[in-house]
C-alpha cells in the first residue's frame, strides 16, 4: 500500500498511543521479566510532549495492527532470537 502511493516526505506510522518514557521503560522491562533499578537523574527536560499527525499515512487507509505493548512484546521476541543465534553460531570461534 504505501510503495504504492503518491506520498513524499518524512510520515509518521505510529499508533496515536500516548506513553511517557517511563511507561516504555516499565513496558520493556516487564516483557523482559528483567529486575532493573531505574536511576533518574538531573538533566535537561526538553520538550514535554510530542504533537503529530497521523492523518497523511490514515489517509492511505493505514492504522496500527497490534498494540504498543504487543508490538514490543514481538519485537524484543524476534531480538532475543537473533540473539542467540549469533551466540549459537559464534560459539565455534570461541577458544
């Protein structure tokens, strides 16, 4: 659909899900069934919310499939994967 379109430019094809850092944090960390101690610490707080449009790729008739925590949830999947195979197929290089 979308090599088969007219449209230019940067687009974004996010869902309009909103989440802070920390909700991605805590998200990949519990799909990671990981014990991790986050540190804050002082910085610079930038800009305190994103405003976008999805209208340009809605206008394609594209939405999200899955869900934010779904698609985090394939994708650290599919990393941990390919994760282990390359452990699997360095594991000959190893002395």
């Amino acid at each position: 659909m979308l090599m088969q379109s007219d449209l230019e430019g940067p687009t974004n094809i996010g869902s309009s899900q909103y989440v802070t850092v920390d909700e991605l944090v805590e998200t990949v960390i519990e799909i990671a069934g990981k014990d991790i101690h986050k540190k804050y610490v002082e910085g610079p707080v930038g800009v305190q919310a994103r405003n976008f449009s999805n209208a340009r790729i809605y206008s394609l008739g594209w939405k999200a499939k899955v869900p934010l925590k779904q698609g985090i949830a394939r994708t650290y999947r599919w990393i941990e994967t390919q994760v282990e195979k390359s452990r699997i197929a360095n594991c000959g290089l190893r002395i």
